[in-house]
C-alpha cells in the first residue's frame, strides 16, 4: 500500500497534510476526525489497520484549527471545517471508487453527507463514531453503523432511544463517555477491539 499525502492550504495559511493510502481498491474510506481527537488517537490508529488490512484505500482527514492550536465557536467551526473537508476529498479521483465508506467521529460526523455528494459515489456506507444530537441524521437507515457510550452527555436519551429502534447495525459501549472511555483500561482496550471487529464485519458484509 502506498502512502501519500494530500496538501491543502488552512484558514490560517498553513498547509494542511492528509494521509492517502492507495492500494489500488475500488473502495474508498475516508476518516473525518473530532473536535479534539484527531485521526492519530487510538480509536483512529485501529481502525486505519482495519482498513488496511481489508486492502481499501485510505484519506485521513487533518483540521486546520488543530494544528495551529486555535479556538473556534461551535457555528464558525462548522463552516470552515466543512470547507476544508470538501477541499481535501475533492482532490482525490472518484471515478476510480465503486463504494465509499465514511467514517466520522462527533463533530466529524456533521460532514459526512458533504462528502458522499462530493465524490457522488453510488455505493455508501456510513459508520458514525458518538454522534451528537444535531449530526444524527433525520434517517438512519440499515447502511450505517452508529457506535456510543451509554453514559455519552453529548448524545440526549432520546437519540439514543432513536438509534436504538433503528435499521442501523448500532454499538453501545456500556459505561463509556464520549472517548469512548470508562476509566477502566482493560474496557477500554476491550472495546476497541470490539469496535475494530464490528467495523470491519460492517465494511464487509
């Protein structure tokens, strides 16, 4: 699999890398990250091995305001991370993919029906990583997979009743924030597991 890197240039005029790893797979998987947890935290770092070991090709989206280390109001936040998301997936070739798969972790998961537009791929798959309330979409349907904490403050109690009555192939850490977290290493080690598993039955069924 080759490594290489998609530059954009941020809001704050300094360039942006993004790892894109082509194996030459028909299928697409592009990771859009959290307000605070990067593509390079553990819950990423498994799933990109997931990915690779499935031999599909790999973006890892970078956000400007988080490498120069800048504070953005929740409203700012979204306009310019979008753009920024749609001008790193627009510079990669969509004719080659035949299914895309998106997967975003909170914040991340408010782009990414930008981004199945974007590159127009008929074949899509959506793995949100805790959601919060405003980035659950209206329809959750049986092409998705929606992973939260059951002790998640960001996600009400009526959204997670929502998801759990839905058609998505739905995961629920017990115990666990919105990190995914419980305080526990052995659970948490146990979780990610679980997820890297789910997620890689998800992208394969």
């Amino acid at each position: 699999m080759g490594n290489l890197e998609v530059i954009t240039q941020s809001k704050w005029k300094r360039d942006l890398k993004h790892d894109y790893f082509c194996s030459g797979s028909d299928t697409l998987v592009v990771m859009l990250p959290g307000y605070g947890y990067s593509v390079h935290k553990p819950i990423f770092y498994y799933l990109s091995d997931v990915v690779m070991k499935l031999d599909f090709d790999l973006l890892r989206v970078n956000y400007g305001f988080q490498l120069s280390q800048e504070d953005m109001s929740f409203e700012h936040e979204l306009t310019v991370l979008r753009d920024e998301v749609l001008e790193v997936v627009s510079k990669v070739d969509a004719k080659v993919y035949k299914e895309l798969i998106v997967i975003g972790k909170s914040i991340g998961t408010g782009f990414m029906d930008d981004v199945v537009k974007c590159l127009g791929t008929d074949k899509v798959k959506r793995i949100y990583l805790t959601p919060i309330d405003r980035t659950l979409p209206a329809d959750i349907s049986s092409d998705m997979m929606i992973v939260y904490g059951d002790k998640d403050s960001l996600l009400s109690m009526e959204s997670k009743n929502r998801i759990k009555g839905s058609a998505a192939s739905v995961m629920v850490v017990e115990d666990a924030n919105h990190t995914l977290k419980t305080g526990a290493m052995d659970k948490d080690l146990e979780a990610i597991a679980t997820l890297a598993e789910q997620v890689s039955a998800f992208c394969t069924c």
